[in-house]
C-alpha cells in the first residue's frame, strides 16, 4: 500500500522573524509569503503583514509598507501595534493627517501604553504646525508617563510655539527634573517672549535668566551638542533696552562649563605653535556668517568684502548653504576662497582651522546657534565682531568689537566683554538701492492719498513698551495720521493687542502691511511722510534704505549703541534737526514733520544733499584695512 505523503509544514513567524533579525529580508519576504498563502486569515497572518511592512520600510518602500500594516489591522483590528507601524509609514510618506489619525487609534486601542503614540501623535501635529493641539496631546503622554522627559521637553516645545511661554518654561524646568540634560534649563531660561508686555516682564525674566545660568556654571550637567540640543540663542536680551554684559557673560561662562569642547583651539593657535607665515605674505581673513545673501549682514557686508585691498588681504569666505540670490552672487564672486561649512559644530570647527586664518571676522552673532556656539573656539589668532547682530557676546575667546564711534555712546567700552574699537565712518561699504522708474505710489500698496503715513517698518521685536505712549501721542496729535507697520512675522496681533491696552482710541489707525520685496520696501518708505526709528532699538539697513530715498527719520540715541545707529548716521551727516532730546521732543519732531509740508521738504532736501557720506564709502574700508592689520601684528 502507498504511504500518505506528510503535509508541508507551514513556515513559522519565528523563523521569518529570525531572518528579519540577521538582516536576511528576502528570506523574511519568501517565508511570509508562504506561510500567508498556507494560511491567508487570523492573527499569524496579521503578524506576517506586518513582518513583511517592516521588510518594506528598510529599503524605503513606504507604499508598500502601508498596503501591508492596513491588511493587518484589517485581520486584527483591536491590536494597536499595527496603527502605530500603518502611522509611521504614513508619515514617512507626507501623509500626515492620516498618521495622527493612526497613531490616535492606537492611543484609544490600548489607553495604560499610549504614552509613547500620544508622543507620537504630538509630534505630528507640532510638525504641521498645529502647536495648541499638540500640546493638549502631549500633556496627556506627559501624565500617562511623568518620569519621561522627553515628553515634557516635547509639550515644552509645543507649548512655547503656542505662545504659552510660563507653561513652556515649566515643561522645560521639569524636563530637566525628570532627568533631561543641561540644555533644558538653557531652553528655559531662553525661552524669551518676542512682544514684551511691560518693564516688569522684562525684569522677571532677566532675573530669573541670570540665576538659571549662574546655577548651571556651577552645577555644570553636562552639555553633550549644544547647537543640536539648546538650538537657540539668547537673541530677544538686546530688546530689552538693559545692559546685557551680565547675562550673556553668564551664559557663555555656563556653556562652557557645561560643554569644555566649545572651547577647542586650532593647532596654528596653540601656545606652543610655531607660526608659518603664509606664502602670499598677505593678511588671510575669514568672513563668517549664514546670512551672506540678500538679507540685511549681506547687504551691509558686501561692499567690505569686495573692497578690502587684495595686494594686503586674502580674502576666505565661510558660509552655510543659503539661497542664490544677487547679493549671494556678488559675495562668493568677492571672495578668493569659498569655504562651505558642516552643519555640526566639530565639522565646522575643524574646517575654519584649516584655513589657518590671522583673522576670523565674525559679522554677526547672536542671530542663529551655528555662529553663537562656534565662536566659542578660538580657531584664529584675532578674532572679532562687528554691529550685525548689536550686542556684546560675554564669550571669552572674541577679542574685538569693531563699531562705529558715531553710534557709540561715551563709556561704551563698559557695556562689552571684548576690547571695543571704535571706527570712522559708517564702518560699511553700502551701495543704495537704484531707483525705480516709476516709482510706485500709494495705490499700489493701498493707502489714502489724504492721509499722513508715519512709517515704522522696523521688526516688531524692536517695539519696546516705552514706545507705545510715544506711537500714541503721535496718533492723537495728527487726526489725518496713520502708523503703518511691515510684519512678515505675524507678530503684529500681540503687539496691538499691547497697544491697545492702554490706547484703544488708536489701534484702527495702525495699518499692518505684510512683508514687501526689498524694492517695494524701500518704495514704502519713500513715499512715507514720516518715518519713526523705535526707541532703544535703531533702524540699521532700513535706515540707510530710507535716507537714500530723503526720508525723515526722527531718533532718540538710546543708553546703547543699538539705539543709536540713526542718531549715528545723522552725525556722520552733520545733521541733528531729528534727533530727539526727549521723549517729548520726539513727539514734537515727529508732528512738525506730519503736519507742517514746508518742514517735512526742508529735511528731505537736507538729507539728499547730505547723505551721500553713507554710502559707498571708502575711508571707511580703508579705517577697517588698517585696523585688521595692526590686529594681527603687520
């Protein structure tokens, strides 16, 4: 009699898991196949579509892999595991409505594990900007897991991007509580409001930012990528119209203590280095910052750069990729040498030493945590700043801050940690803009012909509380007046809602404009009657934008150099007519100019045939030449 052949065996989900392990997907694909085959439905089927959604995702095949965990949570549809793989390969592919809506099922499907998909599921809605409700889910996996601090540093995140910065400053505090590193106590004393509310605020915050660093310079948690992991800076301390040598010394003394590798130095810059002349005989200087394009430190900038002389300087440029633009293109085509820097701290550090640089010039920082933290290093014999970002750093290996003397007030050296140099000149090279031919007029940006404009087209975090009285009293003074205001930022709802707690007979005659192309900008502001420099906080680039056009400005010099940068371009004119004694007076000027035509023409035509010291100005190149020079000891 014939024997009975024995059945196939069907493969088992451990053995295809075991391939899957060893990095063997072809034979976890082959197993699975089969054994979907021996056996299409119930939960070993489940499990093999799911086997065969992972294959999928390691080779980027995120289609596939939803196709595979959807057959899955078909065939075993209370098993929350696979919302969560149908959720990540969902939002690997953009899709990311559909994964909150995954992982959201999951959370509901097994609620004691959620905390891991409701963070998750936050992060989700945070990437796609939906910040408050991020922040109620993220709350709930707080709470459901209160020793994990990545979810409070998570619901910190969301709750800060809602604007809800006390709440975010306690997610940060207990992130760090619950075991989180040094960088969450500097996320929550950086935690800054973009629109202050009062000179109290300011206060509560410089305080309470002060003894957050002085606790961590002499706790020192450690600080493994401060560019990675605090990714900000402490930018918002210059709007505050106070002195910041305290505070950001105290934060530079607190990263170093936390991270000492900030603090590398270049092998040519060693002590025991011998110096190697470069063959050229020439002053080898880096220009360093992300912003060399069309924004305002490429505009100031450029001209520098083209014109410092080429028979004394070789010229490197270090840059961070950034869009083409004409600035962009003037820049790389200045320099001799373009160096692209890594995106990480070690990378860039190693490159700039390579260049073996006299000089690092620095021509802005504060404004983004790559330059903030790479200056740090001392990665060449003289390194200084100039006025691109106005502040002192407290970081101990810059040496100088190049200024201009017109700007600074007397006693200046005191408000710096680095040895102050003041300049000649307006310290930059600018080129106007061209004009335009025709010039757009008041139709073309929606404004009444019969009203007064007062411009103040400054970033509204230039909008000190002392200002807002002032802006009132203007208002109040010339009922024919209107205050327009650019903001590309959307921060203009918290700054009249400021406004309007104290002067709510004013708020309809602020006119908010969105941000404007650089022509259509300056066009703005020439048609303007008046334009009003913010107190405390100067106009820089747009000023020198605006005079080229014979805009009136009127300014108030403030306690800092920050404050002054009209007030020091009009000294370099000649020209104080619009310069403020007072408050008071700064009202008086800026109602003379808004109702009385006769004034207001006499200064645009004192301006045109003044300001062209501004502009184009090679003595002041020449001042820059000869101090880099005897900064490195030719």
């Amino acid at each position: 009699m014939t024997a009975t052949p024995a059945p196939t065996p069907i493969p088992t989900l451990g053995l295809a898991a075991h391939h899957l392990r060893e990095n063997r997907p072809a034979e976890t694909e082959r197993l699975c196949r089969a054994l979907l085959e021996a056996a299409p439905l119930g939960p070993q089927a489940a499990s093999a579509w799911h086997l065969l959604s992972v294959v999928a995702r390691t080779v980027g095949k995120h289609d596939a892999a939803v196709l595979c965990l959807s057959q899955a949570a078909a065939l075993e549809p209370l098993a929350a595991h696979h919302r969560v793989g149908l959720a990540e390969a969902l939002r690997a592919l953009g899709r990311t409505d559909e994964a909150a809506a995954a992982f959201r099922q999951a959370a509901v499907l097994a609620p004691p594990a959620a905390a891991p998909w409701l963070l998750a599921l936050g992060t989700v809605r945070l990437e796609q900007g939906q910040a408050a409700e991020a922040a109620a889910v993220l709350a709930r996996a707080a709470i459901l897991d209160p020793r994990s601090a990545e979810a409070w540093r998570r619901l910190a995140i969301a709750e800060q991007r809602a604007g809800r910065l006390e709440a975010a400053r306690a997610a940060y505090a207990r992130a760090y509580t619950e075991g989180g590193d040094g960088a969450m106590k500097l996320r929550e004393a950086l935690t800054l409001p973009v629109i202050t509310r009062d000179r109290a605020e300011i206060a509560d915050i410089r305080r309470r930012f002060l003894a957050i660093m002085e606790a961590l310079e002499r706790d020192r948690p450690p600080l493994a990528d401060p560019l990675g992991q605090v990714g900000t800076t402490p930018f918002l301390l210059a709007y505050h119209a106070e002195d910041d040598r305290p505070l950001q010394a105290a934060m530079a003394r607190a990263c170093a203590a936390m991270c000492p590798s900030l603090l590398e130095v270049a092998p040519h810059c060693r002590p025991d280095a011998v110096p190697v002349p470069h063959p050229d005989g020439r002053v080898h200087v880096g220009f360093l910052s992300e912003h060399f394009f069309g924004h305002t430190i490429g505009q100031l900038n450029v001209g520098l750069i083209e014109r410092l002389p080429r028979d004394r300087f070789h010229v490197t440029l270090l840059v961070r990729p950034a869009r083409m633009d004409g600035h962009r293109a003037r820049l790389l085509a200045a320099a001799e040498r373009v160096v692209e820097l890594p995106g990480d701290l070690a990378g860039a550090r190693a490159a700039v030493a390579a260049e073996r640089l006299d000089l690092l010039h620095y021509t802005d920082i504060g404004m983004t945590p790559f330059s903030y933290f790479l200056a740090f290093a001392r990665l060449a014999p003289v390194q200084c700043l100039t006025w691109g970002h106005p502040d002192t750093t407290g970081i101990t290996n810059l040496d100088v801050f190049l200024t201009c003397d017109a700007m600074e007030p007397e006693g200046a050296e005191a408000h710096y940690t680095e040895r102050l140099v003041r300049l000649p000149g307006p310290t930059v090279h600018y080129r106007p803009p061209p004009p335009r031919d025709p010039e757009p007029g008041r139709a073309a940006f929606g404004l009444p012909e019969d009203a007064t404009l007062y411009i103040c087209p400054q970033s509204l975090f230039k909008f000190h509380p002392d200002f807002d009285p002032v802006l009132a009293a203007i208002l109040r003074g010339d009922p024919r007046g209107l205050l327009l205001l650019v903001d590309p930022r959307a921060h203009a709802p918290a700054l009249l809602e400021r406004l309007g707690g104290h002067a709510p007979d004013i708020v309809d005659r602020v006119r908010v404009l969105p941000g404007q192309g650089t022509a259509d900008f300056v066009a703005l502001m020439g048609l303007s009657d008046v334009m009003l420099d913010p107190l405390h906080y100067s106009g820089g680039n747009t000023s020198l934008e605006a005079l080229s056009r014979g805009t009136p400005i009127v300014t108030w010099p403030g306690a800092f150099m920050r404050g002054r940068h009209t007030h020091g371009f009009y000294r370099l004119m000649g020209m104080t007519d619009l310069v403020a004694r007072d408050h008071g007076h700064y009202v008086e000027l800026a109602l003379r100019l808004g109702t009385d035509p006769g004034f207001r023409e006499t200064m645009r035509a004192r301006i045109r045939e003044r300001c062209g010291v501004l502009y184009e100005n090679d003595a002041t190149v020449a001042a820059i030449a000869d101090f880099l020079e005897r900064a490195v000891g030719r």
